[in-house]
C-alpha cells in the first residue's frame, strides 16, 4: 500500500494536473467546447503514451541489459531510484 501511494504521488508530481489546468484554460479560452474536448484528449493520449514509453523502454533497455551508468552516476547516487526497485 505504501508504495502504491509513493508511485500516485510521483505520477502527480511528474503529470501535474493543477499547473497544467491552468496552461489548458489559458490556450484554450474563446474556443468551443468540441474542440477544448479534442485538445484535451489529443494531450492524454500523447502524455500516456510518452509515460509508458519511457517506463517500459528505458526500464528494458538500462536495467535489463545491465546498463546501470544512467542509474548511478558513479557517486552512489541513483538518477532514477524509483526505477532501480
């Protein structure tokens, strides 16, 4: 449970649905409905995609391949700690 609520609150971070509200009224003021509608779902599904691209590639290409370098950068510090588990 407790990492499930850790995973919520990156995702969050990472999405940023109040800033990018905000960005989203400002872009689309004056225009109709229909398309504030297609604007917003045209923007799910790239962000979602983008998201799951990058989680399931870079997870496969520098982990299983046992290319940590992006990971630890040599000082013991993990780039992508949420990846390393």
């Amino acid at each position: 449970m407790e990492q499930l609520l850790q995973t919520f609150v990156t995702l969050f971070i990472v999405i940023d649905p109040i800033g990018i509200a905000t960005i989203f009224m400002a872009m689309t003021h004056g225009v109709s409905k229909t398309f504030q509608k297609k604007m917003a779902l045209r923007g799910t599904l790239t962000v979602s995609a983008i998201l799951f691209i990058f989680f399931f590639l870079f997870r496969r290409i520098c982990i299983g391949n046992g290319n940590d370098w992006l990971l630890n950068n040599g000082k013991g510090w993990g780039v992508f700690i949420v990846m390393q588990h």
